[in-house]
C-alpha cells in the first residue's frame, strides 16, 4: 500500500534538572518521532487492516533513526521505548492498532539495540493538536520502577479527520531523582522481559 506521509514531526527533551536538584551524569534525554499520514480506511468500515500492519515495518525504523538522531544518541544508549498512535475523527481506534501492533515491534527494537520488554502502547481518538501521553519503560525489563515514565507528544496541526499520527518515543534515562523503591536497571536480569 502507498500511504501518504504528510510531514514528520521530531520532539527531544532534554532535562537538566528536576525538583530544584541537577541531574549529574549524563544529560537525560527524551525523543519522540511522529509520521502524520492520510487514514486510508477513513470514513469506511474495512474488515483487512494488514496494508496498515505491513507499512507500519517499514516506518518504524525511519522514526527511530530520526528521533536518535534529533537526540544525538546512539541506539545502544537507548534505555526506555514507547509507542502511540492518535487517529483522526473518521477513522477507528482499530486503525492505530493495526499500526502498533502486529508488526511494528520487530523492526522498532532492531534500531534501538534489542529490546526483551513489551513496548507500552497508547492510542486514542483525536483532532489537531491532541496531545497523548506515549508511555514508556525499560526496553529489557519491564519491572524497573525507575522507568516507568510518559512523553506527552502532540503535533499542532495533526491529525486532521482524515489522518493518524504515529509516534515512537526513546529514552536514554529513567525518571530524573528515581527514590520510590523498587526493581532497578542495575538489579534487573533482563532475560524475560519482566525481571
């Protein structure tokens, strides 16, 4: 399927501090890609979403490579991942679900150096300038407390009726001042998934 690509939108984040307290050590980065595109199942009810699911491989490492590169990191610094999608008032949530996913999931860790965790996912309806919260955490160990984070990511002029967005979020940190206890990156085993 040809799916037409408005414009890409690029967002980085970096913090340098946080409750009154530097961060010390590296510069905490966040980085989100985003692809506006043309819904082409707007305003009709189609049961096959693959065309969706298959373009979606093809994308995800061209957002990838464009939020590292927005951020001048390396994809082996890469330490949280996320993923959202906010469609257009004639589309369906179904639509960015085709999109996130099926497929996308390979091709997105393929970029970011692996990956055992699930990626977290967001999706919702929207208009021009919605934001949606990407949800984030570690990419080898989804328990590590101190990464359990979001991005709010919005793209002023999208999406239009007719259009979804589709976001994918990096990280090269946690949550700036992590003190709430739990598993972190330095204890986790990052052979599951999970731990």
């Amino acid at each position: 399927m040809d799916v037409k690509i408005r414009k890409f939108y690029t967002i980085v984040e970096e913090i340098k501090s946080d409750g009154g307290k530097e961060i010390e050590g590296k510069p905490h980065k966040r980085a989100a890609a985003a692809v506006v595109i043309e819904n082409p199942f707007a305003g009709k009810y189609v049961e096959d979403l693959s065309p969706l699911t298959e373009w979606s491989v093809e994308i995800a490492p061209i957002l990838t490579q464009k939020a590292l590169a927005a951020a001048g990191m390396n994809k082996t610094e890469v330490e949280s991942y996320g993923k959202a999608a906010i469609v257009g008032g004639n589309g369906e949530l179904e639509h960015a679900a085709a999109l996130l996913h099926p497929k996308l999931g390979k091709p997105f860790r393929d970029e970011v150096n692996g990956g055992k965790a699930i990626i977290p996912s967001a999706k919702k309806m929207g208009y021009p300038g919605c934001a949606i919260d990407v949800p984030l955490h570690f990419k080898d160990a989804a328990f590590v407390r101190s990464h359990f984070d979001a991005m709010e990511v919005r793209v002023p002029d999208a999406p239009r009726d007719n259009e979804i967005v589709l976001i994918l979020s990096v990280t090269n940190c946690g949550r700036p001042h992590p003190r709430v206890g739990g598993l972190t990156k330095e204890e986790a085993k990052c052979e599951d998934g999970l731990w």
